[in-house]
C-alpha cells in the first residue's frame, strides 16, 4: 500500500475521534444539543454522588420506587456489586454503604438474603445466582 494512503487513512480516523469527542462534549455541556439517545444514556445521573470518602454512590431517597429500581439497573455501581459474589456478606456491606433510598436496599437486601438461601442449600448453581442477582425487580 502506498505511505501517503495510510497516512491519510490515519488523518481521517483521528479527525473523527476528535469530532464524536467534541460534540460529546458539546452535548453534555449544553442542553439545546442533547438528543434523546444521550438523555436515555444518562437520565439517571443526578442520582450519582460522591461520599465522604470518595466512594460513588446512588442517592435514591424520596424518589419513586419504580425509577429506584430503573437506576439500580441501570448503574454503574451494579456491575460492582455483581463482582463481589459469592462473597454475600461483602455484597450486603456494598448495599449499605453505596445505596440511599429505603426501598431500594430493603429490595436488595431481601433479593441477596434469598439468592443466599438458595445457592447454599443447592437449589440453584453459581451462573443462575449471578442471574436472579442481576435482575431487580
């Protein structure tokens, strides 16, 4: 291949790196330019706050419990929380420290009491834990 083709090829790629980082930029700054695919993406970011330590957590008190549920789902901190099995007394500590709302840990709370009973007594394996683990209800 010819050197000036690659190079072009290279100008090219990093222009579009830096255009789709750009408008990124533009539209998180700037609500005018928000399409609803970002506002889907991150509706649920106001939610997001840091502790006292640095720690993210997940401010859900006094909001409705179907949208506690939606940004549980939805979160960043869940996929944490899911690397902590099987270790279930990490993953109660990591629902105390990193969620607020009373709903939404109660719900967690019960769902990893009840995921604990039954991967300890046989009734279900490790991936079909990890699964009931994952959906919220």
């Amino acid at each position: 291949m010819d050197k000036s083709f690659l190079i072009f090829i290279t100008i090219g790629i990093g222009f579009l790196y830096f255009i789709t980082n750009f408008i990124g930029d533009i539209q998180r700054d700037d609500e005018k330019y928000q399409n609803k695919e970002y506002q889907q993406g991150h509706r649920f970011d106001q939610y997001y706050s840091v502790d006292s330590i640095g720690q993210e957590i997940l401010e859900l008190t006094g909001v409705d419990p179907e949208i506690q549920v939606s940004a549980w789902n939805r979160s960043k901190l869940k996929n944490k929380f899911l690397k902590l099995f099987p270790d279930f007394s990490d993953m109660k500590r990591f629902v105390k420290e990193r969620t607020r709302g009373d709903m939404l840990q109660t719900k967690l709370l019960r769902m990893i009491d009840d995921v604990e009973n039954k991967y300890f007594s046989g009734m279900i394996d490790a991936e079909q834990a990890r699964r009931e683990l994952s959906l919220l209800k």
